[in-house]
C-alpha cells in the first residue's frame, strides 16, 4: 500500500490536504511505536522488534518503508534512526504524551 502523500486522496481528505496526510500514515499500526522507539536513539532490526513487542517483523518492515519513504527514518550504520525531520516530527508529538495522560484521567473519571 502506498503511503499517503499530501495533494492526494487519503483517509479524512478527498483533497489529500498535508495534516490529514500526515495522520493517516501515523495512524497506520505501529507508525507511532516505531517513532516513539526509534526517538531514543538508533535500532537494529531485531532490537526495534523486541521494543515493539508484539509487532510482527512483516509489519515493522512495512513501517520501517513507509517512515522511511516519508523521510522520517532512515538506514544508518548504526540501525534505522530518525531523520532530522523524523526527529522535529517526534518533539512535535511529545506534547500529546502529557495531554494523553490528562486526558485518560479525566476520561477514566467519568466511566
């Protein structure tokens, strides 16, 4: 499956605009995992696998082309790592986290 690309048809826009883009590529399995591990530095296959957990290695290779097709991972000697783009992406989402939690607490209270 291509990824989606901004300008494009993808899910939520007709018009492809680049935020709905972006969401859906994040919003496939494991994208965020993937960043999320890979924001603490450079991993091997196997050991991105094992902080993945549960992640097949069929899955975590799609992401792993997907991410690095959008220019948010890239192969290094050290293992795949995050882009500089890759990098400003996950210091953007890392605000979501607190809010997350926030948010799952007031949630939870309500239940």
């Amino acid at each position: 499956m291509p990824i989606p690309r901004p300008g494009e048809p993808v899910r939520g826009s007709r018009t492809g605009i680049p935020v709905m883009a972006l969401f859906d590529l994040l919003g496939r399995r494991w994208a965020m995992g993937v960043i999320w591990n890979l924001s603490q530095g450079a991993a091997s296959f196997r050991s991105l696998q094992r902080a993945c957990e549960s992640i097949s290695p069929s899955v975590l290779n799609s992401r792993l082309k997907d991410l690095r097709e959008a220019g948010f991972v890239e192969l290094s000697d050290d293992g795949y790592a995050l882009t500089a783009l890759g990098q400003e992406l996950f210091q953007l989402l890392k605000p979501f986290k607190e809010w997350s939690i926030r948010w799952g607490d007031n949630f939870n209270s309500k239940v």
